[in-house]
C-alpha cells in the first residue's frame, strides 16, 4: 500500500473547502400526502354597487403650473374673501353633462374579501388533523376558486386583476472565509545502498476560500384569471412567508338584460299649485335596461373552492431560519357553498300604484291604447309615484268626473283588465305606492 502523498492531502482538502455551503432551502422533504383540514376560507364584507364611470370634471390641480399660477390670480380677484377663495380653489370645471339617472341597471361591481386560515393548534397529535403541528407551519401555496351557476342571470365581466403580481425576497448577502494550513514532516528511507541512511523532510501549506453570497428569489404574490362564471386566484409562499390572511378582489357583473319602460308625467300642477286636467298632462316614458325579472333569485349564491399546499415541520431545531427543518408537505382542499348577494342588493327601486291582491301576489295601474301594447306604469321613484297618487286622487274627488275614465296623452289608465274610474279606485281598499319588483 503506498503512502498518500502530501499533495494528495493538500488537493482533498481544498475540495472540501469549496464545496461545503450554508446555504440550504431544508435539511430533507419526506413524501406528500394529503390533509383536507389543515386549512379553510370564508368569504365575507361583499358589498354589491352601481357600476359608475370614471369621472371625467377637472379641477385646479388637473392644469399646467403655469396655468394654476394665472388661475389662482382670477379667483383671488374674484373671491377676494379667505373662505370663498380656498372653496373656490377645489371647485369642478369643465364638467362632464352626467345624466340625472342612469339608462342601465344591469351593470354592478361587487367587492369580495377572502379570508383564508390554517390550523393553530400546535404540538397536539390529538388535533383534528392528526399531525403534530409546529408555529414553524406555513401554508406555501393556494388557489381560490370562486364559480357561479350557468343558469345564474349574471356573468363575470372584469376585476382589479389584470396583472401578476410578484415579490422578490432577498434569500442571502453573506461573504464567508475559511482557509486551511498544513503542516507536514517526516522521514523518508532509501533503498540506495550510497545514501548512507534516511533523508528528513518538511514543509507548511495554506489554503483559503471566500464565498459571496446574493441570491434573490421571485415568487407570486397574486395571480389571477377570470371567465364568464369563474374567477380563479393563487398565492405563493416563501421563507417566512405565510398565506393566511385576507384577499380583496374587485369584480365587474353583468345581469342578463331586460328592456323596461320607465313613465314621467309633466304639469300635474300648475303655477298656482292646483292640479291641471288630463289633457294639460304631457306624458313622457323612456326606455331603460334592467336585469331580467324570470330569473330573479332571492339569493345568488356561488361555489368556493380552495387548493393548497401545507408545509409541516416534522423536525428542527428552534431557529427562525428554515434550512435546518425537516418538513413534509401536505396537500389539501376545501369546497363551499356560500352568498354573493341578495335579490334586494341589485333589483331597480322603481315603484307602482296597486293593492295587494292576497299572498300570491298582487295588482297594478297600467297603461293602454288601442293598437297598442299594455304596459304597466312603473316610475323611476317613490317621489314621482307619490306626486302622480295625489293627482289621481284629487282627479276622482271632483264630481265631474264620477264614473269616468282617465286618458292622458292618448293612453287610458287600466286596471285589472278594466279601464280605471273612481268607481272602482274607491271600492278596492289599499291603492297605495307598492315596490314594482318583489
């Protein structure tokens, strides 16, 4: 066997000087399984809106510097008072014509607020789960699911999530040093008859190594796709990174649409404050895009579905950093039934006058002419409904008009297939101002 060399020595412990590293991601994974109560989601704080465009009124800040600089000379001129200077100073200009209402009530934006949790219950094999948990536990990845019947009425038509987010973390900035010295003597024989005996040898070797560490990691915040009844969003964990908490997602919907015919009427009252006459009432209607009423749905409820991906520490020692765990990944999912909004939250406030006819359902005024179609008289608020009872009720109080029919405009007021007199208003009890959609 022959003697290992010096220089072997000294080339094996470089090796090892530079392959050795502090930088690890875990000590060792053991294979996944699957655990569906690790982790859970709700969904709540969702608030149904009217869908508003962006206003477009310009104020003093919207101009050039020098524009402000001259501006703010006129209003100083103009309101030379401190406190009508300083509210002149954010009045609108340039305004944008705004309709006084809107002519589409089938657009609406809906803001969702997930909340997603994990099991806390730590070093208890006994828990729900059955696996000792650990404060070290993160839940490293999820995707949240949130899906609508085909047969809802509305789809899905955009969101506040258009593109990926992503978070760089800094996973090492360090600079190591090492180095190594040997010191090696000793005594060589020779088999040469003329040497005269043994020869003595020594010497010392250094060695050094520096490793510089900077390595970044990208990882997804929040990502997102969306189609006509589905929404779909994954999160991406990290070192230190848990995903529990809350998600806020901003949705636009759209209801399928409905044509409807809005009255107005013009001069039931005259400049003194009497009520005019039938024929000195202009009356007007417009035509205005409402949700389809055959699927109305006193609740609309949507399908949440969770995906993730639980990082349990099996063992480790009790530091912050996570190379030195050993862990075992979990893989799970929850699914649930839950509450997007309420028929009340997107249904038109427009009004009618009628009875309730008993529980099945009830009557109201309508509206015909001959060679014409029949439509109910439905009003944009309960202000002009109520303004246009009074007037039909001051109408029927005068004794000229006993038994006769109201035509305003060329259309006559109808009543469960009958024309409308103040014979029939003051027989049928409760003519009151009703919700026109229930």
């Amino acid at each position: 066997m022959k003697p290992i060399s010096f220089f072997s020595l000294f080339i094996v412990g470089i090796v090892i000087i530079f392959s050795c590293t502090t930088l690890k991601r875990y000590n060792s994974i053991e294979e996944t399984g699957t655990n569906n109560t690790l982790a859970g989601i709700d969904l709540f704080g969702f608030r149904l809106s009217d869908s508003k465009p962006e206003n477009g009124n310009k104020t003093l800040w919207d101009l050039s510097a020098d524009a402000q600089s001259q501006f703010i000379k006129i209003l100083n001129t103009r309101y030379p008072d401190n406190e009508e200077f300083f509210e002149a100073m954010s009045f609108e200009y340039l305004k944008e014509d705004e309709p006084l209402f809107p002519d589409s009530y089938i657009n609406k934006d809906l803001r969702m607020i997930f909340s997603v949790f994990k099991q806390r219950d730590y070093g208890n094999r006994n828990n729900l789960s059955g696996i000792e948990l650990s404060p070290a536990d993160r839940i490293e990845y999820l995707k949240i699911m949130l899906s609508i019947p085909d047969d809802s009425g509305v789809r899905f038509t955009g969101w506040n999530m258009f593109t990926t987010e992503y978070g760089t973390m800094d996973i090492a900035d360090v600079s190591f040093s090492r180095s190594l010295e040997i010191d090696a003597s000793g005594l060589i024989s020779s088999d040469k008859k003329e040497s005269g005996g043994e020869l003595s040898t020594g010497g010392k070797s250094s060695a050094s190594s520096r490793e510089d560490q900077e390595i970044k990691y990208r990882y997804i915040k929040l990502n997102g796709r969306i189609s006509n009844n589905e929404i779909e969003m994954e999160e991406e964990g990290t070192r230190e990174i848990d995903l529990t908490g809350n998600i806020m997602a901003d949705i636009s919907l759209e209801f399928e649409r409905f044509p409807e015919l809005i009255t107005y009427f013009i001069g039931l009252k005259d400049s003194a404050g009497k009520f005019n006459e039938p024929e000195r009432i202009i009356m007007q209607y417009s035509e205005v895009i409402i949700p389809r009423m055959e699927k109305v749905k006193d609740t609309v409820f949507a399908d949440l579905k969770m995906d993730y991906v639980y990082r349990n520490v099996i063992k480790g020692e009790n530091t912050f950093p996570e190379w030195d765990d050993r862990i075992k990944y979990y893989r799970g999912s929850v699914s649930k039934t839950v509450p997007l909004f309420t028929s009340n939250d997107y249904i038109p406030d427009f009004y009618c006058i009628g009875n309730e006819k008993d529980s099945e359902g009830r009557n109201i005024i309508k509206m015909g002419a001959a060679f014409k179609k029949e439509y109910s008289l439905i009003f944009r608020t309960y202000k002009d409904a109520s303004a246009f009872r009074e007037w039909l009720a001051d109408h029927f109080n005068r004794n000229g008009n006993r038994n006769k029919t109201v035509n305003i405009g060329g259309y006559t007021l109808k009543f469960i297939n009958e024309e409308l007199t103040d014979e029939i208003y003051k027989k049928l009890p409760g003519f009151s101002i009703i919700p026109c959609y229930w």
